[in-house]
C-alpha cells in the first residue's frame, strides 16, 4: 500500500475570548441611582411590569440603545462597553439593600448601594467605591410634620418619627442631633410622608426625593441634617454609598476590583454627558415629580463628588464612621478607604 502524501497545513485558531461574568447590580429605586447606571444595561428586568411607572418619557435618542429611553421593565443592552462584564440590576428599597449586606452569604450582591451607616456593619465583606457614593454638600435628609415645631419637641413624651430604616445614615445622623433616644417606627421610605398626614406618625425622616416635594404636601421642615452636618463638621454628609464585594477579586482576577471600579465610573460620566437620555431613563423612577423637580433632585446627589468622593468625600465618611462609633451608636469601621480615589 501506498503511503498517504499530503501537505500539513497551520489552521489558525480564533483568539480566546474572555468569558463573560454576569455581577448582581443593587440600587434603590430612586432617580439618582437610575440615572447614574442605567447605560451598563441589565440582562433582567429592574422594574416590575405591575408596578413600574406607566407614564414613558420621550424625545431622546441615546446612542447605542436601541429605543428612547430603554426600558427598565424588560432587559436592556448597555450604552457603553462593559468588557467581559455584565450587570443584572435589581432595585429595592435602601433598607432592604442594608438587609441584604448583613444576611446569607448567598443573597449577597456583587455591586450594591447601601447606606453609609450599613457600610459600617459589613466592612469584612464588602469595600467602597470612590464613585457612585450619594453626599449632601450642606443640605440632606429632612424631619417633617404638620405644623411647625421646634426640634426639641421631636424628644418628646407620646411623638413618634416614621424613620425608612434604623441602618440609614439618616437614622444615625438624626440620633447625633438629637442626642437622645427617641421614639420611632421603621416604614418604607415612600410611605413615610402619607403616614405623616394620616397622623399615623407625629413626624418623618425623608430620604430622596420626598426631601423636595414634602412642602407640595402641606408638609413643614423641623430640620435639615445635612445642613446641620455641615454646620457642625464643614464635610459633605455621605449618605449612600457603593460597594463592592471583597471576594471578587478572587473571580475577577488581579486588580478585578479596579477593573470593575474604572468601568461604574464610566457608567457615571456616561450617564451626565448624555443628560436628556439619563432624565427619561429616571422618570421611570419618580412618576410623580415634575421634571424641574426631578433636575434639581438629580444635580443634588449626582455630581463632581459621585463621580469621585476625593479627599474631601473621604474625610466626611471617616468623620461620620468615627463619630458614630464614639458615640458607640455605630461599629468601629476602622480606617475606612476606597477604591479607585483620585487625590
């Protein structure tokens, strides 16, 4: 038999791509934090179609996502490249978010925002982001009533507050003003104005947007805590923050955490060049606040220092961390940092 002659020929093999990895993404269901990540997309639906605002903005079109704005009640493609990553967004409520952090390891969140206080409880597990962290520069979270009343009056026998959750950072900087205990009922954050009217509760703590249309309701501000944090510290009150979680690196590889970090950055600063497209993604998460009112809300808590908390950021976070722990309100979070803090 002959045997077989031919010519040995080099296939080239394709390049190896990188495997795609899925993180959980966790925010509150408010228009800042819609509008900072809308553009790294979601490969599940971040709003309930029985529950998401029916009312759809429009009059944007926003490169690289196919429809004006996108959808949140169904999946969604990125605005920007998300390199090997990609997000699946949950949004609930902040308290619920603080629960989470604390609970089994596998309800964890690989990206979540929490509150400040909360980062305090969890710092074995998950470390911050120089971005995405929500400040008040001087104004922030306010306690509200149906008349007017000094703040002393908040200590009173029989007055109770309606509070959205004991591990805010609202929470914690109302007991540092008040200095004493005080009588309070935990309620979600969109219910605690209604029950104020109701006469359900005597006064309320209000976070989000509620800050700025608590006074459309007949409603009067008792205090401003930022305002108040700012008069007593002259730092931005660091109410939210966003975390990452430790054991990433260990799927992520080297320097996954940075990686990772550069890339919700990008989603920011994607996010604020492309301001009408980011506005209609956020109504889906404030229906009930006109547009001016939504801006205002927006530029308050998604500026230079969400973008990056610098030094300054930084310093307000360990000073409200420290102060809380002194107080022994709060666990000793040690000498707190973040990832990716440009000086």
């Amino acid at each position: 038999m002959r045997p077989l002659v031919g010519r040995l020929y080099h296939v080239p093999m394709p390049p190896h791509a990188a495997p795609t990895i899925e993180l959980t993404l966790g925010h509150s269901p408010d228009a800042d934090d819609a509008f900072m990540w809308w553009p790294l997309g979601s490969t599940a639906p971040v709003l309930m179609a029985d529950t998401s605002p029916r009312a759809r903005a429009s009059g944007s079109n926003l490169p690289g996502v196919a429809g004006s704005p996108p959808d949140p009640r169904g999946p969604f493609e990125p605005a920007i490249d998300t390199g090997r990553f990609r997000f699946r967004v949950i949004a609930e409520d902040i308290e619920t978010l603080n629960r989470r952090a604390v609970g089994p390891p596998e309800r964890l969140l690989d990206v979540t925002a929490l509150s400040m206080h909360a980062f305090a409880h969890v710092t074995e597990r998950y470390v911050l982001t120089a971005c995405g962290s929500s400040m008040g520069d001087g104004y922030g979270p306010k306690v509200v009533a149906r008349r007017e009343q000094p703040v002393s009056w908040l200590t009173s026998d029989r007055v109770r507050i309606g509070v959205p959750g004991v591990r805010t950072t609202a929470f914690l900087v109302l007991r540092m003003m008040l200095g004493r205990d005080f009588e309070y009922c935990e309620l979600p954050f969109s219910d605690i104005v209604p029950a104020v009217l109701a006469g359900a509760v005597d006064a309320g703590l209000v976070i989000h947007e509620a800050q700025l249309t608590f006074a459309d309701a007949g409603l009067f501000q008792l205090a401003d805590l930022g305002a108040w944090w700012k008069q007593q510290t002259g730092l931005p009150l660091p109410l939210g923050a966003n975390a990452v979680r430790r054991d990433l690196e260990l799927r992520l590889g080297p320097d996954g955490l940075h990686e990772l970090t550069a890339l919700l950055r990008r989603s920011i600063e994607y996010a604020l060049t492309h301001r009408a497209g980011s506005l209609a993604y956020a109504r889906y998460f404030a229906p009930g606040i006109a547009g001016d009112l939504l801006e205002r809300f927006i530029d308050m808590y998604v500026n230079d220092l969400t973008l990056d908390a610098s030094d300054r950021g930084l310093a307000g976070v360990r000073e409200l961390l420290g102060r809380a722990a002194r107080l022994g309100i709060s666990p000793d979070a040690g000498r707190v940092g973040m990832l990716g803090l440009r000086r």
